[in-house]
C-alpha cells in the first residue's frame, strides 16, 4: 500500500477542493484519490433558441504527485473508464483522454458537473477519482505527495455557428461569405476543408483583410485553405469560465520542476517584456525570486502571460489552446449575429471605473453598477478579478457573459488563440496537452504554434482598448505574431469533450 501524505489546490474562481484522501483499490496498482469538490453559481439548463440546446459548467480536476517532498510534481495517469470513477447523487463524471510519448492512452482528467437541471451553490461529498500509480512507475512502498486540482470550465456543445457579424463599419479582418463582406459566414461541419479567400463559392472571406495588423495570407484574390483537421467549433468543447487568474497562475508555477522551468515562466522578469518588477504593474501583483511565488490578489485575472507561458499552463493542466473559430462560438453561440456586437451579444457597454469595496479582496464588485466590461484606459490601468461583473440576478448583458456563460471575452485582457490566418496556426490540429512540460518549462505537445507565436494572435480586446477591438468578430490582431509579456495581455485554454 502506498503511503501518502495529501495536498488539496483551490484552482479556480470559486472552487474548492478539499478533504483529500486515500480510499483503497481493490485492483492492483491503482487506489482511488477522493476529495469533496464545490463551487459557486453551477448551473445546468436546457432552452430552445435557434435549436434545442442544454450547457453547463464543470470543474476540471486533475492530479499532481511527487514521491519525495522536496522533488518534482508529476501529472497522475488516472483510469480511462468513466465507469471507473465515483461521483455524487445528481452529478456525472466524463474523462479527458491524452496519449503519453509511448502511445498510450490514458486519463488526464475529468469533468464533474451537475447531471440534471438546477442551478447555485453546489457540494459533491466523496468524489473518487481512480488513479494508476503502477503506470506512472510509483512503487506501493513509496511515500507521495498528492494535489488535486479544479478548473471551472463551460460546456459548449456541438451544433452549426456564425463567423463574421456582417458589419459594414470599421473593418477589422471580420470573417465573411466569399467577398460578401455584410453575410456571415455558418460553419456547418468539423472535419472539412474550407476555402479561405479567393471569393468563390462557398469560400470563407475576411473582408479583403481590411484593417488588420498583420494582414492574413489570403484575401478576396488570393486563396488559401483551412485543413480539415483545424478545430472549427462545430464539435462541442469545453473553455474555462475565466482568463488564467494570478492565483492559478501561482499555483502552477510553484509546481514547475527547478529554477529553469520557473526562471523561464517568470512573469516578474524582464523577458520577453515581463513586469521587471515584483511589486504591483498595471494591477499584476505577482512576485517571485526564490522558492515559492506570491500573489496578493489571487481573483485578478493574471496579466503578463505570454504565448509560451499561456500554453505552457494549458499543456500542464491537460488542456489546449483555443482557436479563433472556437472563440467566436464560445461568444455567439448558434445565434444570428449583431453587427458590432460584444461578447454578450448586443452593442450596449459600459466601462468600470472603479470598485465597491476592497480591490484584490475576490469579493469587491465593479462602479458603476452597471458596468459590464474594463476598457478605454478609464480609471483601471491593469486587469480586474475575475467574473467581477455577474450577481445571482444579472443577466446576460449585465453580467458581460457569452452566449453559454463564459465571462469576459470582451475586454479586460486580450485572449490568445491559434490563427487561422496563416500556415502555422493552420497547421494546428487540436491536440492535448498531457500534464507534461519540457526540462525548460514550455509545453511539449505536438504541432502546438509553437514557443514564438507564430501561429497565433489576438481576440476581444483589453482593458486599454477602444470598442473596436472588443467585438466578438473583430480580427484587428488576430495574425499578430506577438511572443511577448505585455500588461493586457491574458490566456484562457479549452479543450474538446470526448
């Protein structure tokens, strides 16, 4: 039997976890990691609009071990069958599968959410996740350390969408019907190979590339092509609820192996632009020299992450980065678009300027009341915490949520995402993150974008950003090469359901 000493990691806005323990197996080399798990405002609803559709939200759990208490933490390699697990009355478990470098199968993770209908504050008493120790090489004399880890994260389920909003005003690079430009473009299918400019038939336009960064590599007389394998949105996927928050961010980077993975994912360094600071810059609070890292508002969505940092986290947890399509479905869901809309779907915004009760505390709410977004340059130089604008009672608007209740995707910091606008973010096919990083801290998974960013761009602007550049198909940024640490820059990851 192995002999376990247990750690237990809050890992998301609102989620707990707690009462990590041992449960024996009566298979060999396995044994079941149980723990409670709880958050704030879980829902799970089915409506008809557009189609018939039911969401929800789910925590992310995963485990880290290491068998000395002074070594590296390793990604645990838990039970491939849902069946295998133990979850509470009125809640469901599905695994999140990756392959190893041997081939090998195995569970990264699942997902705990609710399995009917309800909504508020949610308790699950005894989860039991079933981890093979034996395949990781941990022997039953040895004495581990465990962590279990949450991430909130939204169910985005398959169906057609719209790229493009048909604006006809400030062009930024929107996605379009051939050379239509004013017609949105209705992804239909996953596994296909669409036509990107050319203005033929059929062909997946982006206004000329009017008013882009970094113009695409196709246009309305240059033709390109989307691979089938690109991950287009159609199929469902989950996408965290939140931006990386400075408390996730944290506890990620005090489980990285040595200084060299730390050093080379130091936010408070002046690599890559950085903060070059450990005390607060632009509201990041962040600070590390030696040892542990610290962070003095864990709620604040975490700042100063770049390409290689973002998907360093994203590999860590099992998870992948997101493409431009993707983010445009998490926005829009299947609804017709609104030309110039934001994030929750109409043109109504409202900047924050300030807080009702203590900054970095997690509990202070935005001012003016009815601020729905952080942008402009108006009063908050940096980013605010995360989910900082939805109650019990806001709506979708009030709140600056998405069409299945993702929070800010307009605003507060920039989202990082695969590209569709050039061969390298093309090339992405959608594979996941194994838990692992390499010996100098940067995400191992194949045909990723790689380290420089090459492959990836911006979408839905930031806190220092007009509203041009917070509409949901705005395309300003969204070839922009950028491989550095920038002050409204964040990173939000998915991945698809299995």
């Amino acid at each position: 039997m192995v002999a376990f000493v247990f750690g237990q990691t809050a890992f998301a806005a609102n989620v707990a976890v707690t009462n990590v323990t041992l449960i024996p197996c009566v298979d060999s080399g396995q044994v079941f990691v149980q723990c409670d798990v709880s958050w704030d405002a879980s829902w799970r609803a089915s409506w008809t609009e557009s189609g018939t559709w039911t969401n929800w939200d789910a925590a992310w759990l995963f485990v880290k071990y290491r068998t000395s208490s002074t070594g590296a933490w390793n990604h645990a390699s838990l039970s491939t069958h849902a069946g295998e697990y133990t979850s509470p009355a009125g809640s469901a478990i599905s695994v999140g599968l990756s392959t190893n470098s041997g081939g090998t199968n195995f569970g990264c993770g699942v997902f705990l959410y609710r399995s009917n209908e309800g909504s508020g504050s949610w308790t699950n008493t005894g989860v039991k996740l079933r981890w093979r120790y034996a395949d990781d090489g941990v022997a039953n004399t040895a004495r581990v350390d465990v962590s279990v880890h949450a991430i909130e994260m939204v169910y985005v389920p398959q169906g057609s969408f719209y790229v493009g909003d048909g604006t006809a005003a400030n062009i930024a690079g929107q996605f379009c019907s051939n050379t239509t430009g004013t017609v949105a473009f209705q992804i239909t299918n996953e596994n296909y190979t669409i036509t990107l400019g050319g203005g033929a038939a059929g062909s997946l336009g982006n206004n000329n590339a009017s008013g882009m960064w970094t113009a695409d590599d196709f246009n309305n007389a240059t033709p390109n092509t989307l691979p089938a394998a690109f991950p287009k949105g159609y199929n469902a996927f989950y996408c965290m609820k939140y931006e990386i928050s400075e408390g996730q961010w944290v506890s990620f980077f005090n489980m990285l192996a040595d200084n060299t993975q730390k050093t080379n994912r130091d936010v408070t360094s002046n690599v890559n632009g950085g903060k070059n600071n450990d005390g607060v810059v632009f509201r990041n609070t962040v600070a590390w020299t030696t040892g542990d890292a610290t962070t003095a508002a864990p709620d604040r969505a975490c700042n100063y992450l770049s390409w290689a940092d973002g998907v360093a986290y994203a590999d860590w947890a099992g998870l992948r980065p997101m493409t431009e399509m993707e983010f445009e479905k998490a926005c829009r869901g299947p609804l017709t678009p609104v030309a110039n809309e934001y994030a929750w779907g109409t043109t109504v915004i409202t900047d924050i300027t300030g807080f009702s009760g203590t900054d970095g505390s997690g509990t202070e709410t935005a001012s003016p009341a009815n601020a729905n977004c952080n942008y402009n340059n108006n009063g908050i130089l940096g980013s605010v915490r995360c989910g900082i604008y939805a109650t019990s009672t806001s709506g979708r608007e009030a709140s600056g949520a998405t069409y299945w209740g993702v929070m800010e995707m307009s605003g507060n910091l920039w989202e990082r995402s695969a590209t569709v606008g050039n061969t390298t973010g093309r090339a992405f096919a959608g594979s996941l993150g194994d838990g692992k990083l390499n010996a100098t801290g940067d995400a191992n998974a194949d045909y990723w974008p790689g380290t420089s960013a090459s492959g990836a761009g911006f979408r839905g602007g930031s806190w220092p950003d007009t509203t041009i550049n917070l509409r949901s198909s705005g395309r300003g940024g969204a070839t922009v090469a950028d491989s550095s640490r920038v002050s409204y820059s964040g990173f939000r990851a998915v991945r698809q359901a299995q």
